[in-house]
C-alpha cells in the first residue's frame, strides 16, 4: 500500500520523482566518492607503467633491447607538460605505453590535449618550443588522465649525456622506483579523515531531506489512515514501503546521474586533476553498501519523523501548530563529538597518530549535531518574530506553521559551511609547518637556467639578453679545484664570470678581466686561504679513489686579489676563488657546468614562456626554474587539491538539491498561492514571502553553522598543537558562497513560482 502511495496519481508520480532526483543526486556523488579509490589506483598504475627514471645507482649494458630516455619537460602557463626524448639502441628497444612506434628524431606523438593545445592559436609561443612534425597521439594506457600534457620526442646522440641525471638507459618501461616512501605525518592524516568526514556529510544530509520531499502531504496521508483505524505498526509500515520505493527509484536515478557524470568527468579537468572516465568504477563492496545504506536511511528517517502522525495524528491532520521542540537531547550530539575529540588534544604531529574512528565520530557528531538544532532554533526564533510588510508576515507566518520543512531545506548548506569553515581554519593553522621558505630573492632574479657543459656562459648570456623581457643577465660558470691531481687534501669552488656577474655574489675592490678573486669571510669556506697563493697549480676536477674520474686539468694561479663574502641571490655566501674569463686557459672549460641568473620585467606578457622558449634553443635538456619564495609539501598540496575537487562536487550537489526542494515546497503549496492571487495580493508580494522564507532560516543556520564551524576549528587546532587564529576574511568568504548558493537557488525558482501563481491552481477534483 506504501509503495502504491508512492506512484498513485499525477501529484504521487511528481512527488516521487522530485524525491528520485533529490535522492539520485547524493547517490551519485556517493558513488563517485566510492570511485576515487580505484580512480586513484588507476591512475598510480598507469604512472607506474611508464616510469622510466628510476634514480637507480647502476645503470644496464648498451644491447639491441635498450632504449635511452631524456627529461625534456617543460611548463607552459604555469601548466606542467610531462616530455621525454627517445633514442633506441637496437630493434628490440622497449616501447612506452600508448605508443606503437618510436618517433624518428625530431618527430613528436602527443597526447590528444596537448595536440589540441599545439593547434589553437593559444599555443604559438609553445610550437616554437617544441616540434611540429607530430606523427602519432598517444593512446589512453600512455596517459593518467584525459587532459594531461604529454609528449615523446625522437632523440639522437642522448648516449653522451647519460651522466648528467636527465638522461637514463632502461631495459623497460614500469621498473618500480628505487627506495621507500617517507612514512606520512599524522596531522595529514588527519587532515585526509577531516576532509572525508566535511565532503560526505552534507551528501548524507541531503539524501535524508530528499526522502522527506511531500513531508506535509505524506504524513496527512498517514494520520488520515491512523485516524480510519490502523494502528501504529501498520502506519509505520505503510510509511516504510512509501519511503522505500521512493529511494529505490532514487538509487536507479542516481546511477543514471553517475553514469552521466562518468561522461562528463573524462572531459572535465578540475584544480589540474583529470580522469578517464574507466578509471570511475565504484568498489563493488561499497557500492553495494550505498544501495543497502541508501533505502536503510530513508526508512529510518520517514519513521523517525512518524512521531507526530502516530501520537497526534488528529493534529497532523487539521495542520495545527506542532508541539515546540525539546532542546536537551539535541545539544547531547555536539557535546558527544567534543568529548570523543577531547583526548587528542595537545597531541600534534609528535604524540602518534590520532585515532581514526575517535576523529571520524566526533567530527560526524559535531556536525550531526547542527541538524538536531537547527530545527529548534528556527522554531524558537521565528515565534518570536512579529508584525511587518504583508510579504514578511506571510513568510513568518509558514515558517511557524512548518519551521521543519524550512530548517530541512537549510540544514544541508549549514553543515556543508561548517565543515568548510573548520577545514579552512586547520589548513592555514598547519600550513606553516607543511611550507618552507626558500633563501632565493625574487627582487633580484626570477629565473635561473643550467647552461650545458662546455658552453661559454658569455654565448648563452647573449641569447638571453636578445629575449623579450629579460632586463639583466648574469651567468657563471662553476666547478671545483684541488691542490692535487688524485685525491687532493684541500679543494675550493671556483666561479667565473665577468665583473658585473661576480659582483652580484661578493664585495669586489677594483675588477677588470683577467682578474682572480680570494674569498674570505664566507661560512663554509676554509681551505680557499691555503690554496689561493699566486704560482701555484690548481687541477680542475681531480680524481678521487670512489671511481671519478675527472680531467684533471691543470692551472697556474695568477695575482689572486682579495674579496669579501657577501649573501648572493640564492640566499648563500659564495666562498672560493672568483675568476674573470681571461684568466683561464681554454681547456678549462669543459669542466664547467654553467648557471644563468635572470632578472626579468613581469609585465611583458608571457615572459617566462619566451625565455623558456631561449633554455631550449640553447639546451633542449634544460629545466628553467623559475624562483618562489615558499614552497609546499606535495601531500599537503594534493590533500587541498582533492578538497578543492570535492567541494566543487558538494557545492554543484547543495545547488541542484536545494532547486528541487525549493521546486518540491512551492508545489505542495499551488493552491495557497493560487488562492492568495485570486484574492488580489499581488505577485511581487508573494515573490518577495518566498525570499523571505528563505532568507530567515538561511541566516540563522550560517550563524549555527559558523559558531560549529569555529569550535571544531578550535579544538582541530589544538589537537595538532597549533596556535589559533581565525582569518575573517575566508570565514566571510565561506558564509558568502553559502549565501549566494541560496539566493541564486531562490532566483531559479522564481520562474516556476509565477507559473503557480495561477487562479487556474484552484482547480480540483
């Protein structure tokens, strides 16, 4: 009887689709979240299968079944794009997954994203960087995600460059990295519990209001039946079977929507994050725990608000003012969540690491515990709100008559901002402990660039001063120096560059070329005072018993004058000897690796892809870095990443569920509006009651919301021992999405509301 309740008539089917959405939208973001683990795995295997750089000490013999492989990433925009170099050395050369032949050299096979990229007008700067013979795309095993940038190039003499770290020899692709993984900290960990716990609850939330679309109507319904006779197992029954079909037809919608949503993901890239959509497939076991879980609630819900039909069903019936609500045993959830988080604090990242299921509870209770109140405080506070315009009296009016419906709409949005807020307040809490602070000045250079071996930095200095936007150029190059051939005593750094470069890096007296320069005063620096004495000879990368073997190369020292150590622009003092390019023999240089250091003017557009577009010309093997002067943990970056993700999924999720309900509610009342129209109030009145109904229990659900929010961003903070502080702006900011989901929902509804503000709507049978 419950389950033909359901679907019986025009009003039970709309009642039970409205239901059906509300329901399949949580439903399908439940399945989405049981896919990220096997997304996640997904992904890991795939960049397993393509490792090639496996920072191994040995490296293979040359045979006919070995393949070398250079580095050549690059940025563009700020986008990273994964590049390799390929040369094979016999026929039997591995191939990299997605691809099924190797690019001759100067040939590329790109990924479709990056190819679409090439093509645009966008990527001008980008083709003159990389090459434009593109012969393939690479297929989907090659990739981690729809939209990542990648590349394979067809590489030639890479074999001279194998000990330079960005060129190996590998016997195949997906060999497992070298070593272990740092154990993760425990405020991580708490971190990834918090941010799972945030995400999810208001999808739970809102699956339980979805259930409760045509509350009013429903548990008329039911008095109506207690009243003819049937007693209250019978009337829960009835409920259950009622609640029931309509949250099966939601799990039917909601795999609908997931599957849709599975289309649209592999199209999708959110916070740089890309997916293919077969990496969406939810773990059998928790999919099947959402469809048991799903109809489980619905019916624990329905019976949970039965008391009243049950009890009072007299009073359901003649719509009468409900009795107030009791206060004691909703505030027993927040107090349970504080006292389950109570024992972790203090504990920070040194006492272990906090227990899951104690975190897990108290976070679910604290945040639970905003739905058991909010219903109260909006009774509480809506009846002691009095006269007004006619639209606010209108719009108190209901909400007194029916404050449940109202706070059930809200309580979504308040638990969702709650929870933001308490994240918000923990990630800049420990954010400091996951940044470090990097020594480089961003006033004086903003990118720096490895010159090749055996290229005069003067050479490389010129290319960079011809590029756009450069303003100064300062180059060095760089190597060691021993008192001895093989295994020497004492050894110094030796910088060359010319007066306006070492400048830069020490307190000069006079210099003109052909100078030499002893350092004294530098922190680290102590044999330089031994070995800076003029006639004496000096070998360029000398021998040491571990197997290097240098070149060894001898020199004479001239005059050497005196400088003082001064902190250069990477946030040291450069110590040894500092020399100007004529007072070195030419054989020298081939045991100098070289640097540029680049003062750039930001404002010319796209400067650091111009002058990325100069490293490569120079040194396709070159990573240009580009200086910041902090820098974060990559798990504490990837864990706001997946928050960013996930909340973008709630918010989409608050929106669509609070349309319905807003649809749902406006529907159950056509005929008062009708009525109030036929009667002469006029529409922009009404339009106006119903911004009102809105904005009332919406304004006292972010005030709870932020006085939960705060506290469990308090005691998060003290359980991982970090100072408090509260950034106003970001818990404003918070409130204000939260409000501005509800006004743009309220706005979407205005439509449907002129349509039911109809004299036509009194009509019935």
């Amino acid at each position: 009887m419950g389950a033909g309740f359901a679907f019986t008539g025009r009003g039970g089917w709309v009642r039970a689709v409205l239901t059906a959405v509300g329901v399949g939208l949580g439903v399908a973001l439940l399945l989405l979240t049981t896919a990220l683990p096997s997304a996640l795995d997904a992904r890991h295997e795939r960049e397993q299968a393509r490792t090639d750089f496996t920072f191994s000490q040995t490296v293979p013999p040359k045979t006919d079944a070995t393949l070398l492989v250079a580095n050549v990433g690059t940025t563009f925009r700020h986008e990273d794009i994964r590049g390799r170099e390929l040369e094979p050395e016999g026929p039997k050369a591995p191939l990299p997954p997605g691809v099924d032949k190797l690019p001759a050299p100067g040939e590329m096979i790109v990924s479709p994203k990056l190819k679409a990229l090439l093509e645009s007008p966008d990527g001008k700067l980008l083709r003159e960087r990389l090459s434009d013979r593109i012969v393939g795309t690479i297929a989907e095993p090659g990739l981690v995600g729809s939209a990542e940038l990648a590349f394979y190039r067809g590489g030639e003499d890479l074999a001279s460059k194998l000990d330079n770290g960005r060129v190996v020899r590998i016997e195949r692709f997906g060999e497992p990295i070298q070593g272990t993984s740092d154990p993760w900290d425990p405020v991580l960990i708490l971190l990834v519990l918090v941010v799972f716990v945030v995400l999810l609850m208001p999808v739970g939330v809102f699956v339980a209001a979805a259930v409760r679309f045509g509350g009013e109507g429903r548990d008329r319904r039911l008095a109506a039946l207690r009243l003819v006779g049937s007693d209250s197992g019978m009337t829960r029954r009835v409920a259950a079977g009622e609640a029931l079909a309509g949250s099966v037809l939601g799990l039917v919608f909601g795999i609908g929507f997931f599957l849709i949503g599975r289309q649209i993901a592999g199209r999708m890239e959110v916070f740089e994050v890309s997916v293919f959509p077969s990496y969406l497939n939810p773990s059998p076991a928790l999919a099947a725990l959402v469809a048991v879980t799903v109809p489980a609630a619905a019916v624990l819900v329905t019976l949970f608000a039965l008391r009243g039909v049950v009890i009072e069903p007299l009073g359901v019936v003649r719509t009468a003012k409900p009795r107030r609500r009791r206060l004691w045993w909703r505030l027993l959830l927040p107090i349970g969540g504080l006292a389950m988080l109570a024992p972790m604090i203090g504990q920070g990242s040194d006492g272990g690491d906090f227990n899951q299921y104690l975190v897990i509870g108290g976070v679910m209770l604290l945040l639970i515990g905003i739905t058991a109140l909010l219903p109260w405080i909006v009774e509480t506070a809506v009846a002691r709100l009095g006269s007004g315009p006619v639209a606010w009296q209108l719009a108190v009016r209901r909400l007194q008559l029916s404050s449940g419906t109202a706070a059930r709409t809200v309580n979504g949005i308040a638990v969702a901002v709650a929870g933001a807020i308490a994240l918000q307040m923990l990630f800049a809490g420990v954010e400091d402990d996951f940044t470090e602070v990097t020594p480089y000045d961003e006033t004086r250079i903003q990118m720096q660039v490895s010159i090749p071996e055996g290229m005069p930095p003067a050479q490389a200095a010129a290319d960079f001063r011809r590029t756009e936007g450069v303003r100064k150029v300062y180059a060095y190059s760089e190597g060691y120096v021993g008192e001895k051939r093989t295994d020497p005593d004492f050894s110094t750094q030796v910088t060359v560059g010319d007066c306006a470069a070492l400048r830069e890096v020490a307190k000069l007296p006079s210099c003109r070329d052909g100078d030499v320069f002893a350092v004294s005063g530098a922190e680290y620096d102590t044999d330089t005072s031994d070995m800076a004495k003029p006639g004496r000879t000096l070998y360029f990368d000398p021998s040491y018993e571990d197997g290097h073997e240098g070149t060894e190369t001898p020199w004479t020292l001239p005059a050497v004058k005196r400088a003082e150590a001064a902190v250069d622009m990477t946030g040291s003092e450069r110590g040894g000897l500092l020399v100007t390019p004529k007072a070195l023999p030419a054989a020298t240089t081939k045991s100098l690796g070289g640097q540029v250091y680049l003062r750039l003017d930001e404002s010319v557009p796209d400067v650091y892809d111009l002058v990325r577009n100069t490293a490569a010309a120079i040194n396709p093997l070159s990573d240009p870095m580009l200086w910041v002067s902090s820098q974060r943990s990559e798990r504490y970056d990837s864990i706001r990443t997946g928050l960013f993700v996930g909340a973008t999924c709630v918010l989409a999720l608050i929106g669509a569920s609070l349309l319905v309900s807003q649809l749902e509610q406006l529907r159950e009342r056509r005929k008062l509006l009708s009525a109030l129209v036929a009667f002469g109030t006029r529409r922009r009145t009404l339009g106006l009651s119903v911004l009102w109904q809105t904005t009332i229990p919406i304004v006292l659900g972010l005030t709870l919301a932020s006085v939960v929010g705060l506290t469990l961003g308090v005691v998060l903070l003290k359980m991982t021992a970090t100072g408090l502080s509260v950034d106003w702006a970001s818990l404003l900011a918070m409130i204000g999405i939260g409000a501005g989901v509800v006004l743009l929902v309220t706005l979407l509804s205005l439509p449907p509301l002129l349509r039911l503000m109809r004299p036509e709507g009194l009509r019935t049978e």
